[in-house]
C-alpha cells in the first residue's frame, strides 16, 4: 500500500478527549475516529487490525469444531421479555422506536429460539456455533475509547449439548481456543474466576489483562496460585469468636456514634465484635445484610445470593420502614426485612449492633438466640494483603481489563425458550448451554495498551496491520526512487505486506516519526548515502535495533525477518 494515496490521518497532538493510551494512539495513527459517544468509525488502518483478528479468533474457533454462523442484530421483544432479559438488561438494552425490536446485546436468546425449532434429539448435539457481530449496549459511561463502546464486536460462540459431561468439554475446548487466541495476538494475559452476573448460571471464567486503563478489579495471588475477579474473591480471614458469656441484650446509649470507627472507640472495643447493619433492596424486597465490622458488602455476591438486581436502600425509605437511620439499624426486633449475614459471623455472640432507635445500639447480641437470619453466605469483598484461600500466598488488587469470558450457562434460556431435545430413551429434556464471548477490538486496544511506548504503536507480526514499513530518504534522488519502488514490487510479489511511505516533498524525520507512530515491526529505509555504498537499512520497531544490508540479499534478509 502506498501512503501517498492510503487513507491514514496521522496526528501529532494528543487528542483532548482521550485518556488512555490506545486511544489516543489509536487516534494518532490514524486507526478510528470517535463519532460520538462510545462510537467509532474505524479507518483502514485500524479495520487491517481488526480483520487480522477476526481471523486469529475464526482460526481457533473452527479448530475447536465452532461453525459460523451470523445471527440478526434485530431481535423480536418479546423474546426478550420471554427470558426476563429485558428487565435484566434494563436501560443497558437499545429499544426501537417504530418497531417491538431491540437491539441485541448478545445472543442466548436467538441461539435457544434456533435450537427450540432445528434441534430435536441427542443425536443433533453437541453443538458450536459461533459468530462475529455487532453488538449494541447503551453503556453509561462509554470512555476508554474503543475499550467500552455503545457498538462493538464481539465473537460469541454458544454450545449446546445433550449432557452436563458435554458442556464441560465444550467449556474447556473453549478455554483453550482462548488461551491460543490471546497468545497468538501477543497478549500478556491471565485467567480469573468470575460471577455469571445477568446471564445466569454456574462456572465462569475471565480472561483479562493487568491495567490502569480497566473498569474491572482483581485479586491475585503473589504467588500466582490464585486470580478471581473482585467480585467473586475470597480469603482466609478469621472467624468471629464465640465468647462464653451468655447475657441477655442490653440497650447501650451512643450519641451521635455514626461510624464503625466511632462505635469501636466509644465502646473501646475491637471492631470484631461490631455487626454492621447494610440494608439492600433486592429487586423489591429491603434486606438487612450483617458485615464484621469494617468488612465491606460485596454487591455481586449478593445480587448472586438473591437471584435478583440488588442496590443500597435510599436513607428516607429505611427511616420509613425502621424509625431510625442508617447508623442505628440492627437485625434484633427488626420486622418486614430478610435478614442475611456474612459466613465470617456464623455462630457468632457477644455482638454490637443498632438498636433500630436513633443513638441506641444492643449488646450481648448472640445471632442464633437473637435474630432471625436466613442464611451466611461469604458476602464480604476482599482486601489487599489477605491470605490467598489455598494459604499459600497473600492477594493483590489490580486493575483489569476483560478481554473475554467462558460462562457455562446450564440450561437457564433453554427453559426459558422452550428448547428441549429427545435424549435416548425418548425422554424429553432441556438443551445444555454454554456461552463465551470476545471482544475483537478490546483485542486491539489491549495489544496497544501492552505495547507501545512514547513515540507510539508496536504491533506483534501477528496482528500488525503491515509487516515492513518502507521508507524513502531524499525522495528527490531517482536511484533512491528506483530502488524503493523496485524492493517494493519484489516484496509485494513475494506476499509481504508492505506500507510504502512514497510521499514526496516530506522531510524525512516526518516520516521516521509516522513509521514509529504506526508501529509496523519492521521499518526498511532506502536513503541516499546508504545506497551509494550498495546498502538499506533495516530498523526494528520494538528494539530500535538497527542493520545494514547489502541491497542484494535485502529481500532474502527481510524473508528471513518475517518468518
Ligand atoms: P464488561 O464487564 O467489561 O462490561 P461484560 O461482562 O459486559 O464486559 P460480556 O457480556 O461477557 O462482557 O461480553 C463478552 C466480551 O465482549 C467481553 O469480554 C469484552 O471483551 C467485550 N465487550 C463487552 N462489552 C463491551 C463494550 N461495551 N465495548 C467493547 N467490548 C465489549
Ligand atoms: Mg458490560
């Protein structure tokens, strides 16, 4: 391709509205350009990338038996609301206006209406079906550039099968296709353990990157014995003690105590001996959840231990419902609230909590005597420094970027749609679903966020959009003209890929400059002091290595560099 005529919109500045550095070499270099919020036009510079992709991510996928298929991004409503999804989605889900459609996030539900009407019996499982679409979510905060769009592509592939033992080969078929593609693409990436969130079901797994740039939260384990997403982590912490001290509760009097802090201060106790009172609406039902001390709900355990959307109850509505405020609220006496606790507070006495009376707390609280709780569940989010759940390292928090996601999906849309096969004894029973997702240009933006450095872009070979970026010094020198033009018939014949910088009338650091910008893995520079002494050059991107060749054996060098 010649840059003369290519279509590369190159920027010195650092565009004001990008933060993160993909994006804003994505936007230097020329690859995308923002049309509005969290949609992009992507240039063809960019548009190389993403097909390089695309075809890593088909590659895998078809070595795993995945067919493709391309599904509709118009889907009915009611198949929607028939799966709960458009409440699950809420204001996530594109609605049309002239017309009962949406805009489809995913695709379970299309894949179960196709399995409900062309799947029938055991022997038509088990099933890979894959595809690469646009997908649609009215993200709230698009940023991050390409990261988190309101239109993005995604792969997703869906597995249906006839048995449990099925879907876990399916699962773990895709778990490898993912490793090799995130490799192929030179991503330096880990696995974590997840939640199911909204899509329902059991096992789930991310595939992330470690950066500041993600919206995501992991703990790791130092010694990388162990990963799981903030929102599904756990630790070893202790258990709350039991004391042998049986009295009954007692009112104490604790004015203006707003805090765990204060509370243990006022008291001169040790916050372990403090229940915390959080209060949740879970869908619309107020439930009272009990933490130790200082420990901190963690939203998604919650929502998973409810089945439902959960968020914090609003301070005039507990007022309302408790005649006290959020400092002052207990699980002793309380009516009309579920009432959970964290697994740290099982079995647990000798208690603090509120009294359910602005500036009252109770003591000598015993859990089991005194309240009823429904259930400890591990409700807790961890904490930096906290022994790994096999005890054999401590956690870090990172920031992650999730690259994509292996759920296995059970048999949730299957009963919802109606998707039932005949197994061999005749005997009717619902498909077994897995479903796994990849974002192809959260690909892209994550290689860029691993590899670049402050003069721009350094694209592996496997993805990078051209393998030699060529370069002519002193454009105004025929033999420098000739050569360039004739290395780069040569190459193109011989199937490299190759961007040809034949501007003329531009100085040559522009051009170093565009080349180091662009990020190509191999710069070829034809100049004219060089080429008097028979040589050209070739400039590494990554090392900035630089070597002279004989201009005979160039091609045969540059072969060599690209196998
Ligand atoms: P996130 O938590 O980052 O919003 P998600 O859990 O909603 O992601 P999935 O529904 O599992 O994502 O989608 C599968 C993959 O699609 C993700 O792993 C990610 O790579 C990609 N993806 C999801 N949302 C977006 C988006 N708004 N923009 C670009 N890619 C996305
Ligand atoms: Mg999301």
């Amino acid at each position: 391709m010649r840059l003369s005529s290519y279509f590369v919109p190159t920027v010195k500045e650092t565009p004001n509205d990008a933060v993160i550095a993909s994006h804003q070499l994505m936007v230097r270099a020329g690859m995308i350009r923002g049309l509005s919020s969290g949609i992009y036009c992507w240039l063809p510079l960019g548009q190389r990338v993403m097909l390089k992709v695309m075809q890593v991510v088909r590659e895998e996928m078809d070595r795993i038996g995945g067919q493709e298929f391309y599904y509709p991004a118009l889907n009915p409503v009611e198949l929607w609301e028939e799966t709960g999804r458009v409440k699950a989605f809420g204001d996530n889900l594109f609605h049309l206006k002239n017309r009962p459609l949406v805009l489809a996030p995913t695709h379970e539900e299309v894949v179960a209406w196709l399995a409900k009407n062309h799947i029938a019996s055991y022997k038509d499982l088990p099933q890979i079906w894959y595809q690469i679409q646009t997908k649609f979510r009215n993200e709230p905060r698009p940023r991050s550039g390409v990261l988190r769009g309101r239109q993005f592509i995604m792969k997703d592939s869906y597995t249906l099968d006839a048995t449990w033992e099925g879907l876990d080969r399916g699962y773990d078929l895709h778990a490898q296709a993912y490793r090799n593609i995130f490799s192929r693409c030179g991503l330096n990436f880990f696995v974590v353990g997840a939640s199911s969130g909204a899509m329902g079901g059991s096992a789930s797994q991310e595939f992330m990157i470690e950066s500041d740039a993600g919206e995501d939260v992991v703990a790791l384990a130092e010694d990388g014995s162990y990963a799981a997403n903030l929102e599904v982590a756990t630790s070893l912490v202790d258990q709350a003690k039991r004391s042998p001290n049986a009295e009954a509760c007692a009112e104490i009097h604790t004015p203006n105590v707003k805090t765990i802090d204060q509370l243990a201060a006022f008291l001169s106790v040790d916050e372990s001996r403090l229940a915390k009172s959080v209060v949740y609406w879970a869908g619309e039902e107020p439930v009272l959840v009990l933490m130790m001390g200082n420990d901190e709900l963690n939203e998604s355990k919650l929502m998973s231990v409810m089945g439902a959307e959960v968020r914090p109850i609003e301070p005039e509505r507990l007022l309302q419902l408790t005649g006290a405020d959020t400092g002052s609220i207990g699980p002793v006496g309380l009516r009309g609230f579920r009432i959970l606790a964290d697994k740290r507070l099982e079995g647990a006495n000798e208690l603090i909590s509120g009294a359910n009376k602005n500036d009252y707390h109770l003591m000598h609280i015993d859990l089991a005597r005194d309240c009823a709780i429904e259930g400890y569940h591990d409700l807790r989010t961890v904490r930096e420094g906290e022994t790994s759940p096999n005890g054999t390292s401590r956690l870090k928090i990172v920031k992650g970027v999730e690259l994509g996601h292996i759920f296995k999906l059970g048999t949730k849309y299957s009963d919802a749609l109606g998707a039932r096969f005949l197994d061999e004894n005749g005997k009717e029973l619902p498909v077994i679903m897995g479903s796994y997702g990849i974002g192809i240009e959260r690909i892209v933006a994550c290689h860029i966020e691993q590899n670049h450095d402050g003069d721009g872009i350094i694209w592996d070979k496997a993805i990078a959009p051209f393998q030699i970026h060529l370069i002519t010094v002193g454009s105004r020198s025929k033999e420098v003209v000739d050569t360039a033009e004739r290395l780069y018939s040569l190459l193109v014949e011989d199937g490299v890929e190759v961007l040809f910088d034949d501007r003329k009338d531009i100085s040559p650091g522009f051009k170093f400059k565009d080349a180091d910008l662009l990020g190509m893995p191999f710069q070829v520079i034809v100049g004219e002091k060089n080429l008097a002494a028979g040589k050209i050059e070739i400039k590494e991107r990554r090392t900035g290595d630089r070597t002279l060749v004989e201009l005979e054996s160039a091609i045969g060098k540059i072969q060599q560099l690209l196998v």
